[in-house]
C-alpha cells in the first residue's frame, strides 16, 4: 500500500488557515489526478482542492473543520486500481453543461427511469442551496443518474428563482441554525472594524443620467460587435472615478500608522454579488484603460466570482471600490468603506424624477451618487469635489474622452 497525505496548499499570503466547506467526493472513492476532491473556505474565498494523484481517498477532517495551512486533510492510497469502467456510453462533460433543463426532463420522461440519485444534490450543491434557501424540486440536476451539481445550482441562481410562498412559511413556530462561513465572519469583522476605526462620513449627489443613456443607446450595437462586449454603466462610471481620482489622490489614498500612503495608479475594486455572498475583485490599472477593456476585466472577474473560481489576489490591493445596489432597486444608501481603503462610491437605481434645467421642469432619469470616505484623512471639500467631479464627467461623457478637461479647452491649448 502507497499513501498520499494531501496537504492544504496557501491560497494566498497571509492566509494561516481554511474551513472545509464541502467534500466533492464520499469516503473510500475513486479519485483521479486533478480531480476536485473538495471545496475550502479562507477569509478571502472558496477555492477548490484538487487530488495530486489518483487512488481512493480517506478523510483525516470533515466539512465544517477549521484546518491549518499544511496540515494532512485526506489520504490517498495510490496503489488501489481503478475501478472498472461501465458498459454504459459516456457523455463528455462539455455536452452535459450544453444540454438545457428542459431536454434533461424529456430524457427522464421518454426513459421513466428514476435512481436514488435522481434529485439528491451532491455535498457543494447542498451547502449553496441551504444557504439561498432553494429546494432541490426547483432545480434539476445533471449530474449522474440526475444528481444535482454544484454547477446546477449556480445556473439557477443566475436565471432567478422565484420561491413559492407556500414552500417557504411552513407556519411551525421551529427555528434553524446554521454555521457562518469563515469568509463571512471574516467580512462581519471587517464591517464592524471600519465603523470602530474611522471616521466615516458620507456625502451626496445627483446625477442626471440622459448624456450617458443617450451615448449608450446609440452606440452600444456598434461597440458590441467591435469589442465583443457589451456596453454597460459601470465602464462610465469607473472612467469618471480615475480621472477624479488624479484630481483629488487623498481619496485614492490609505493611512498606515503614522504615514499616508498615495497610489499613483487605480486599482478599482467592483463589488459584484455571488452565491458565497458579497465579493469585490480588483480591475488593476484602470486608469489606463479603455471602456472596452474595463468592461472586459469586470465580465471576467464577474464570472468567475459567480462560479466560485475567483482568487484571493484578484480580491486584494485595491485602492478605491464602486458598488451599485441599484441593480437591486436601492433608491439611497450609505456604503461601508473596504479596508484599507480610504473611500467608497455607491451608486443607485435610475428613477425619472421631474428637476429644473432652463427654468423648466423636465423628467429626467436621475441617480443618487453616495460617497462615503475616511474623515481622517479626507477633508470635506476634497470629497464634495470628487463628487462633483465624477458628476461633471458622467453628465458631459465627451470630458472622459479628454480626461479632466473640456474638448474645447485642450482645442485652445488652455
């Protein structure tokens, strides 16, 4: 007999120990080289723990443990042979993820064929479905014998899924437990650590959104089929933020002891919401890029934080954060610094409200724009007029064009 001690590899610096969130795999199972084998959970987030060699598996911890950096999680014997493999034809992975819901249901239907599998959601799907409160008769599996993957659970989460009311108050007077991740403690500590150890102050605009709908709608078809890409809101948005941000580097900055440290370059961190809960990958040098490209980095990072594929470093070294709740209807918020960050921009759903321009009332599609920032080391004026700025750039799109400066201005050499 061979055996394998598996370690837990570092996902990051500074990253002591992980949480098994989940194992992909049962006890005494067959697993091979690179084989996903279990799901762990640091303060930053949910990696996958692949097999290094191929054999049968015996776990040294169980989901739920908190486990150090290095320390033995699993054995594997690699001396045990493989077992034999079925009679019945294979289907490639890329043609199960390719194959819709609906013919899996035709398939069960035309077969009549139900195993114990059918409908049971593998050790990662479980966990996922429990913690967005979905149940396994909402989805349909596609793994083996109709098992529930982890991949089927995140594809219904990204279509929308609508809870019945009748399945979700069962009008027992029971309650439910159920164990903080490590990433989410590790975020409530953080929440709580902000409002302990600044001073956190929030200031408002307004921002009339026509000029920047008007330019998208136009060219949005065109910008698509040139960049393969679509384009959103959040290009514009992060655009105006780099060029206030050159304007005003106290709010790019963070204090460290004694010492301000300025950036002289944007590292935009995006928050985007995901099954594991709130994450906010970094668009690295976004001060140099184009609307295509920021676009570009924010749907890479974006997917693989749905998927639960994102790293710790595409998470960390930020300088400044945008997130928008409006996609979630917030109409006025008050957005949490991210530490060591020094500033947040919140941005806000898009409402027609009747304002004044000329002397006349017009309805126009209006946001509100929160910034909350670090009263220490930002005074009030620096962070009403990186407002104002960002305002005045997403009100007049031609200025992101040209940075700062009005076309006209630079036209005169002024």
């Amino acid at each position: 007999m061979s055996l394998l001690e598996m370690k837990v590899p570092s996902p990051g610096e500074s990253i002591s120990e992980v949480e098994i969130a989940a194992w992909l795999v049962s006890e005494g199972d067959y697993v091979e080289k690179d084989q996903a084998i279990a799901e762990v959970d640091s303060d930053k987030a949910t990696l996958e723990l692949p097999a290094e060699e191929s054999g049968t598996i015996q776990f040294k911890a169980e989901e739920g443990d908190v486990v150090k950096v290095g320390q033995v999680v699993c054995v594997i014997d690699t001396s045990a042979k493989a077992p034999e493999a079925s009679n019945a034809p294979k289907v490639k992975k890329e043609e199960v993820i390719e194959t819709t819901v609906v013919e899996k249901k035709e398939e069960k239907t035309e077969s009549g064929k139900e195993t114990y599998a059918t409908g049971v959601p593998s050790p990662a799907a479980a966990k996922m479905m429990s913690e967005n409160n979905v149940k396994a008769g909402q989805i349909s599996g596609t793994g083996k014998d109709g098992r529930i993957l982890k991949s089927d659970v995140i594809g219904a989460l990204s279509k929308g899924i609508v809870m019945p009311s009748t399945e979700y108050w069962s009008g027992s007077r029971e309650v439910s437990k159920e164990k903080l991740s490590m990433l989410r403690r590790k975020i409530a500590e953080r929440l709580v650590s902000v409002k302990n150890e600044t001073a956190m102050l929030t200031t408002f605009n307004e921002i009339d959104m026509k000029p920047i709908m008007d330019l998208r709608k136009k060219y949005k078809e065109a910008f698509a089929k040139k960049h393969e890409v679509n384009l959103g809101f959040m290009s514009f948005f992060t655009k105006a933020v780099t060029e206030a941000l050159q304007l005003y580097p106290s709010v790019n900055a963070q204090i460290d002891g004694k010492e301000i440290i300025l950036h002289e370059y944007a590292d935009i961190g995006i928050a985007v919401s995901s099954p594991k809960g709130l994450m906010v990958p970094v668009v690295r040098n976004a001060e140099s890029m184009s609307l295509a490209e920021i676009e570009r980095e924010i749907k890479r990072l974006a997917i693989k934080a749905r998927d639960g594929k994102i790293t710790p470093d595409e998470m960390t070294g930020g300088t400044f954060t945008i997130t928008n709740g409006g996609v979630f209807g917030s109409m006025l918020s008050t957005p949490i610094i991210n530490p060591p960050q020094s500033a947040i921009l919140g941005m806000h759903n898009i409402v027609e409200r009747p304002i004044a321009i000329g002397g006349k009332v017009e309805i126009r599609p209006i946001m509100y724009l929160a910034l909350s920032y670090d009263h220490r080391i930002i005074d009030g004026k620096e962070s009403v007029s990186f407002l104002v700025k960002v305002k005045e750039m997403l009100e007049n799109p031609d200025k992101m064009i040209f940075g700062s400066k009005d076309p006209k201005e630079i036209l005169l050499g002024l």
